[in-house]
C-alpha cells in the first residue's frame, strides 16, 4: 500500500502518522505467489534485470502483521531479486524500515541502496545467517556489525540517512548499532532512490555469496524532516521501553508533565487499534495491550504537547 501525503490528513487525529510516509508496503494486499513486480508496479516496485522470475513473491509462510510478506530466495532453480524504487533525494534526512525473518537453515541474504537507476550502490546490508548482519560503507570501506540476534524471530532493520549531513545510522530492533558517512546526499553527489533485495549472502570478508532466503514485511520509507515540520509542538522526551515488546510496555516520562492527555495507537494503514487517557502522568506508566504482531504508531498528546514514536509487537 502506498501512502501519499496529504494536507487533510492533519486534521484526522487517527491518521496523523500517515503523514509521515512516503512510501510503504505490507504484502497484504496482494495473493500469495504473486510476483510483487507485476502486482506492486504502482508501489515502486520493479525487476532487477527485467526478468519476470527476477522478482520478490508474496508468501505466506511467513509474516509480521496481517497474513502475507515477500519472499526474496534462491532454491537452484529460481534466484528473486527485487527493486523497490521512488523519486531520487538529495537532500534532506529519511529512514527506510524493513522487517526481516531468516529461515535457520538459510545462508542469509543482501539488500543495497542505490540511487534510482542503480548505477551506485553506497551502502548494503550483508545477511549472514539467522543472526548476524553487517551494514556496509563501500565508499569508506567500513562497516557496521550487529551480531548475536536471536534466532527464529523478526527483526527490524531501521537506516537513517541524513543527506544534508552526510551521515548514516544503523539501527535493529530498536538499538542503535552506530553511526557512519554516507555519500547519499550534496556532499557525495548520489541520490537516494532504491533499496535491492536479493537472494544471496554476501560475505565481504570471504567474497563468498551463497545462495540465501529471507522474508520481508512491513517496509517503510519516511520522510524525518517532514515529520518534525508537521509536528512543530514535538518538544517533551518519552522514552518508550522495552521496544520491540510482546504488547507490554512502559512509557517513562522523565519528568514531562502531560495534562488529560490522549494515548492512540494506530496500526499501519492508519487505523486506530488501542486508545486510553491518561489524567496526569510525568513519570512512568505501565500499559498492556492485546495487538497483533506488526508495526504501529504510537502518540501522546495533550493541549500543549504532543509525542510520537514506533512501536514493534513481536
């Protein structure tokens, strides 16, 4: 599903985080073993070569939220390699989410960031297993390593690349692995434009590249600086913990005094799922939910303050 931004969207509390995607894709709207090339053209999404087996399959072995992800694998017969796609930036400050799960018995996988015509591919990310993944520079030759992830689960790959600063972030599950440069952006001259998905693990250490498998779900490409422009009363630091969560979790407040104030959730096509007020909260706060699996958007508001954040249910 892809999500335009749209003025009269401020003024539909349920829906204010709609605002901040550009983009994004949840696999539910298509049927299994649908090549998402041919039904998720109007998404951004395209082949890699142009071959139609080339292409990432909607499945249903597999999912975070609703019943469906994509399939990027290399079974000998059939390697997918997918191109999710949008207009070229260069500037300003965006993150790209994904969700992955890597079989136990998969060799791993490789996604990479382009430019819109992938002729330059700055940054990638090597799969290796089920449990380890390194985020690489290749302009710098340097790279990011988050290792030790539990097995047998989803994770969550979030990127932030800053272009006007020339900086980039690696972040899973909520935990930041570190910081690097980037030459996506005015300083190093390329365009932020693609993210490739393919079905093999790249090893920069062996050069080796096994075939691999891994699923995707929940993709989301966001605009940061938009998001701060629209919410110009953003001011109170919330910690949101533990994040992602089994549907439990806890605000701390530090000290943010918020008044009468409003607790939504909204799932990711902009419904709201759970709400509760809060009469006057500026420490911590315990709140228990039922939700699915899957990403959601959380916001707290009063009338002088408003917080917002993401929030993963594992």
């Amino acid at each position: 599903m892809k999500k335009v931004l749209g003025f009269v969207l401020i003024l539909v509390p349920s829906m204010v985080f709609s605002q901040w995607s550009i983009m994004d894709e949840s696999f539910d709207d298509y049927n299994v073993g649908d090549l998402v090339s041919t039904v998720g053209a109007d998404n951004g999404w395209g082949l890699w070569t142009g071959l139609d087996a080339e292409s990432c399959v909607v499945s249903s072995d597999q999912f975070l939220s609703g019943t469906n992800s994509g399939h990027v694998f290399d079974n000998g017969t059939t390697s997918t390699r997918a191109n999710w796609s949008w207009s070229e930036y260069s500037e300003g400050k965006y993150s790209f989410y994904t969700n992955i799960y890597v079989p136990n018995n998969s060799e791993g996988g490789f996604i990479g960031f382009h430019d819109s015509l992938n002729l330059e591919m700055p940054h990638s990310i090597s799969i290796l297993g089920d449990s380890s993944m390194l985020f690489l520079d290749w302009e710098a030759f340097d790279y990011l390593e988050a290792n030790n992830l539990a097995e047998g689960e989803w994770h969550e790959i979030h990127v932030i690349f800053d272009l006007d600063n020339a900086t980039s972030e690696f972040i899973v599950d909520a935990v930041s692995i570190g910081t690097m440069g980037t030459s996506f952006g005015v300083t190093g001259g390329i365009s932020f434009g693609s993210v490739e998905f393919a079905a093999y693990a790249y090893n920069p250490f062996t050069g080796q590249q096994p075939p691999g498998s891994y699923y995707i779900d929940d993709l989301n490409l966001v605009d940061e600086l938009s998001l701060v422009g629209l919410s110009e009363q953003l001011a109170p630091s919330l910690n949101l913990m533990p994040n992602p969560s089994n549907g439990d979790f806890t605000i701390d407040f530090n000290g943010s005094s918020f008044n009468q104030a409003k607790l939504t959730i909204t799932d990711m096509n902009g419904i709201k799922v759970y709400a509760k007020t809060l009469a006057e909260v500026s420490g911590l706060e315990n709140f228990q939910t039922s939700m699915d699996a899957g990403v959601y958007f959380i916001q707290v508001t009063d009338a002088t303050q408003t917080w917002n954040s993401r929030l993963v249910i594992k």
